[in-house]
C-alpha cells in the first residue's frame, strides 16, 4: 500500500487500482491525496471497502467524496467500487479495463459518479461489444 499526499497538506481523495506508487507520486504532485491499497485475492472487496474508510477521515483529505482511477483489471474495478459505495465515490477514471464477465454484474443504475473511460478501439481486452454498454 502506498499513500501519497500533497505539499499543501491536504487534496481531495484517489484510490489508485493496481498498486501504481508512481502514479500516487504523481498524483500528489498536482494536489490529490492518493492512496494505492494492496489488493489480496478473495479479499478484494473488502480491502476496497476499507481504502474508502480509511481516506473518509484522513487529514491529508479535503473535499466530498472520493475519485477512484483503475487500469486493466483495476479499471473494472474502480468501476465496481462505484456502484457499491455510490454515497463516496464521485468520479471513476477506467483505462483499458471493464468489469470480468466471470465477475458479478454490476448494477449501473447505482452507479452516479462522473466517468471516464479511456479504451483503445483494437483493444483485445475491452472490446468495442463490452465498452459499449458502459455508454
């Protein structure tokens, strides 16, 4: 896990999926509080559930609401994050990943935070037939 916070002391709230610590620097760089949890297997979930409680009360976070930024499977599930805690999480950024099909569906209409998608059109991991419904 990693936590990366802003010179000015305090930004608004990131979890960063997978673990990227460049990218938290980076992050922090500009002025956002960025927290990369580590992710076990068959504990994901509740290990995401856990970042969001752990960012909520921080000193190093201003602001309402959290942003959530995922890459390849980090994507789906930044975007899983958002439609299970719809209350916290304000913005999802999803590169090149979607939810696994194998993986529950989620229920979009819980999903209310902004989002943005960034997908490359011959992308064998996020097909246009996947991305699509996402619009």
């Amino acid at each position: 896990m990693h936590l990366a916070t802003p010179e000015m002391g305090a930004g608004p709230a990131v979890i960063v999926i997978p673990e990227d610590r460049e990218l938290c620097d980076l992050l922090a760089a500009e002025g956002f509080t960025a927290f990369a949890p580590e992710l076990s297997p068959g504990r994901t979930a509740d290990e995401l559930a856990e970042a969001i409680d752990f960012l909520k009360p921080h000193p190093a976070v201003r602001g309402q609401g959290i942003g959530v930024m995922g890459s390849g499977a980090g994507a789906g599930l930044a975007l899983w994050l958002g439609t299970h805690r719809p209350e916290d999480v304000v913005a999802v950024v999803a590169v090149s990943g979607t939810v696994p099909a194998e993986a529950e569906a989620p229920d979009w209409s819980r999903l209310t935070a902004a989002v943005q998608g960034h997908f490359g059109e011959d992308d064998p991991a996020c097909p246009p037939d996947i991305v699509a419904p996402l619009e």
